[in-house]
C-alpha cells in the first residue's frame, strides 16, 4: 500500500497546530486538554519521550517489518484508534472518517458507547472489524442489549472501561459549557462563528448525537435534561462481579482499559480476560497518577506472558510507538493524534495520520536495525 501524507503537516504537532486554527476553541480545548493541573498530561508525553533506544548497525539486516498479529488477526502496524467521547463535535463525521481509513490500513478501530456514530454504521463500514468500548450501564437490561448489539455488529474485541468513575475534573471543560449538565454560552457561538468552515461542515451534518444511545434515550431532551439522563444511566463503577458477568455473556475477545496495578492485572487474568490497555485516560482523570508507560513496563515484565498487554496515552509518533513496544507493550493505541488530524484535514485527515505513522514507525526499526515488532524490546536501553 503507497503512503501518501500531506508533506506540509509531517508530524502530529503539525496538525495540532492546524487543528487549534480549524475548530472552535470549546472543541479544541475539549480534545486536547487533561484535567485538574494538566500534570499527568505532561507526565505522558515526559516519560515516554524518556526512553531510549540502541540501534546495533553491524548485524546482517534483510529489512523490517511493522506487521502484528494480535487475537488472530495480522495487522499491518501496531497501532491503533483509541475510543473518543464526542467525536463529531470535534469534526463532523469523525468517527466515520477514522473508520473507513483504520480499515484501509488495516489497524484496529475502537468505537465510543458516547461517540456520534452508531455500533451498526461502523461495522458496516468495517465489514465487522472494528472494536467497541463499552460504558457500563446502570441498568443490567441495557448493558445486555447493548453487548447484543455489537454482538451482532460482529465486532471482534470488547472493551470495557474501569478508569471512569467518576468524570473528571476538567477546569477548560467547566468554563466551556461543555461539563455536565452542557450549556452552550453565548461565547461558544461566537467561537463558532469564527470558525465557518467548521460550521457548515457541523450543519451539514447535523447535530452531534450519540448515535449507539440513541434508541435508548427520551425524545426532546434538552442540555440540561441529557446531562441528567447521562449521568443516571452510566455507571462507571466496574467490580469483579460485572466484569465477570460480561465475560459470562461475551463470546469473543474481551479487554479491559485503564488498568494500572498489579493488583487489577491479577484480577483480570483471575476473570478470564484476553487483554488489558494500561491506560490513564489521556491524562485526563486523575491528575495525581502516573503516566501509562511507568506502570506498563512493570506490569508487561511480571504478567507479559499470562495476558495480552497494550497500552494508550502520551503516544504521538513513530518512535513512541516504537519506545512502548520496546518496554512491552503487545500493541498501542491513540486518540488526539488522530483526532488532529481529522479536525485539521476533514476527511483526509485519518488517511493522512495513519500513512505519518506508519512511514515514521517504519523509519525507526529500519534504523534500529530491527527486523520485526516483536524484536524492539532487544533495542531498549534500560534504566
């Protein structure tokens, strides 16, 4: 497959930058920003870029290859689109955007319970192979019609999400209206209205809705109401007896995201779960937490050979995608760097996105001389 990218944005910082001038600033600030002090956030991006890697030249070296298997399905990198609430508030159609490129280069897409593109829609424009993160509902009957549902969507891997307790405190989100209940304040008009582009793609659209909640949700719901209704139907809360519970009724692959201790790890592998993504939510929940690559190298050296380990959070290039497969991750993911993408180039974006990564992720086992993703962990530098 040719890899073409726009040469004017060559790496993720690029786009953001084009991003922040493309959209409103509430929508902006709602993808980009972390929580509280916006330290975790940092910490992701600090620490990862920490880690080094050694090339080792003087070795016979044919060439290297990205490809991956992972739950028996070989894809062509190992990376892959990380669930996003609220995709097509950022970008008009995103989810859809990002699932018609991850199948065109064949890496996994994970769709959002509270994204704006319905389970159905996205299989089809899959043919079946994207992912979905599952929100656990308060009620038992809608958790059940929902797992139904991407059942029959045949989505191969279920996620579902324990690093969401509560939502969190997020000062940029509060000033925009964009917390719970959302209010959309005479300022967000105006920073709609400095961004037309943005606008008429929006009302062409339509207005964002959570597509999969949809059919679940009362008719007339205003902002205040649907805040009222979101927070009464999820609950973040995951103990052992609901996950053991999905894994009763869920068939296929089932992981876990935002796991970080070893004591989570354990009762996962205890509970017959086929993966974990350690993950901190983007930086976006506890801001007194450590960054996902801290916890992942230690929970990928001590239960690496017992279930299957990825990771998201603080990734943005090549060679950090490179670097965590190096400390042993199994597979990463990425939300905003593909969401800066597509809200810097509309529907170009994720094919644009997906072709950097890949040629940058290329161009670091070439000059690691590193033959394939499995042998990066032997180009660490340890500490």
């Amino acid at each position: 497959m040719e890899l073409n990218y726009n040469r004017q944005y060559p790496s993720i910082e690029d786009l953001r930058a084009r991003s922040r001038k493309k959209i409103p600033r509430f929508a902006f600030e709602y993808m980009d920003g972390g929580c509280n002090e916006d330290i975790n956030l940092e910490k992701n991006r600090s620490d990862i870029q920490a880690v080094e890697l050694e090339p080792q030249y003087l070795v016979p070296h044919v060439g290297s290859s990205p490809k991956t298997e992972l739950f028996g399905h070989t894809y062509d990198a190992p990376f892959g689109v990380s669930p996003i609430g609220l995709q097509g508030m950022i970008w008009p159609k995103a989810p859809e955007i990002l699932a018609r490129a991850a199948y065109k280069h064949n890496i996994p897409f994970i769709l959002s319970t509270v994204s704006t593109s319905s389970v159905e829609k996205i299989s089809e424009i899959t043919e079946g192979r994207a992912w979905f993160q599952l929100y656990h509902p308060s009620k038992q009957e809608m958790r059940d019609d929902l797992i139904r549902r991407v059942d029959e969507a045949q989505c191969p891997v279920l996620v579902i999400l324990t690093d969401v307790p509560v939502f969190g405190f997020r000062p940029r989100d509060i000033r925009n209206g964009l917390a719970m209940p959302p209010e959309m304040s005479l300022r967000n008009i105006i920073q709609i209205m400095g961004r037309p582009h943005w606008g008429i793609n929006t009302l062409l659209a339509g207005t964002p809705q959570f597509a999969t909640m949809k059919r679940y949700m009362p008719k007339g719901l205003n902002l205040k109401k649907l805040g009222i209704y979101m927070n009464q139907t999820f609950s973040g809360w995951l103990d052992e007896e609901r996950v053991a519970r999905i894994r009763d009724i869920w068939k296929r692959k089932l992981v876990i995201k935002g796991v970080v201790s070893e004591e989570d790890t354990e009762k996962a592998i205890q509970l017959g779960l086929d993966g974990i993504i350690v993950s901190n939510h983007g930086g976006r929940q506890l801001d007194s937490g450590q960054s996902s690559i801290v916890p992942m190298r230690n929970l990928a050296e001590k239960y690496g050979d017992q279930i299957t380990i990825m990771m998201d959070s603080g990734i943005r290039s090549g060679p950090d995608i490179a670097r965590a497969i190096a400390c042993g991750a199994k597979f990463t993911f990425m939300g905003r760097s593909f969401m800066y993408g597509v809200s810097a180039l509309g529907d170009k974006g994720g094919d644009h996105t997906m072709s950097l990564l890949k040629v940058q992720f290329q161009q670091s086992l070439e000059q690691l001389c590193c033959p394939s993703v499995k042998d990066l962990p032997k180009h660490l530098i340890k500490e």
